[in-house]
C-alpha cells in the first residue's frame, strides 16, 4: 500500500501530458469540456498537476488563474485513500504561494458530499449555492447526469475558496 510520499507531482507540460489529461475528462466527467460557473474549459486551456508513483498516473489537479485568483477546474485520485488528492491540492496551494495567488477556489455539485467534506477538512470555506446552474449547465455539456451521489438530484453548483499567504 502506497501513501503520499511515493507519490509523485508534477506539472503537466507534455502532449502526453494532455492526452493523458482529456482522456481522463472523458472517462471520469463525460467530455472533453468542463462547465464551472457558467464557463467552459478545455483540456488545452487549463494548467495541471499530475501524480505519479512508479512510472503510473495516478491523478490530476487542473486549474486556471486570473489575476490573483485561480480556480481549481477538476481534481481526480485514481486510487482512493493514499493522499493523491490531497498532495495534488497541496501542489497547487504552493504554486499559488509562488505566483502570489490570493484565493483559491472551486465548484462542486450539490451531490458530491464527499468533495464538499475533502475541501472542507483541507481549509476551503463554503461560500454561495448557485440553485439551477447545473440544469443551466447541461445546455453547454449534456453529457451531464440527472442524478449523482447517492441518487441525489443534480441541480446546483456550490463555490468553495481558501485564501492564502502568498509570502
């Protein structure tokens, strides 16, 4: 058993790197694109971190920065329970310290409960419910599910942000 000090991140910079990244989106979030806050990312429009241990990927934190904020776009651990997530969002928060990134921050689902407790444990604080904007958000990605977690309905996006000491 694995645990986060074998685990390798780092920054995906290859068009491997980004085949790898797209074929992820399509098996774990049904498409090439991502609908956060009414905007649509690409693979090739966002920055990443991989994690790797022994030569396999084993996830991806992707991401987009505006001024001093950046948005966490997708965050997948393969494997659970070894800390992938966790040092993925920890690569983050350090490149954002570097980059003098003031607040961090994310949508999940009203569904994903599991996220919601993950980011609340590592500092992130709720801080709006968006009712309607997945059924907004299936106008631009179809693919999107009726039901998630649990058989919960999906309706809504819930935003998260931390903010940090860029010292």
């Amino acid at each position: 058993m694995g645990s986060d000090t074998d685990v390798v991140i780092i920054p995906a910079s290859s068009t491997r790197d980004y085949e790898w990244l797209r074929h992820l989106w399509i098996s774990k979030w049904g498409g090439e694109i991502m609908v956060s806050r009414a905007c649509c990312y690409k693979v090739a429009e966002v920055q990443a971190f991989l994690a790797i241990r022994d030569g396999k990927m084993l996830g991806a934190l992707s991401y987009v920065a505006s001024g001093d904020q950046s948005e966490c776009v997708t965050l997948n651990a393969l494997v659970p329970d070894q800390g992938i997530g966790t040092a993925l969002l920890n690569a983050w928060q350090d490149w954002a310290r570097r980059h003098r990134i003031a607040r961090l921050w994310l949508v999940t689902s009203n569904d994903n409960l599991s996220a919601l407790a993950f980011y609340q444990r590592r500092g992130f604080r709720l801080l709006c419910v968006y009712p309607g904007a997945i059924d907004k958000a299936r106008m631009n990605k179809p693919s999107i599910p009726l039901t998630g977690e649990s058989g919960i309905p999906l309706h809504d996006e819930i935003e998260l942000e931390k903010w940090i000491d860029a010292n």
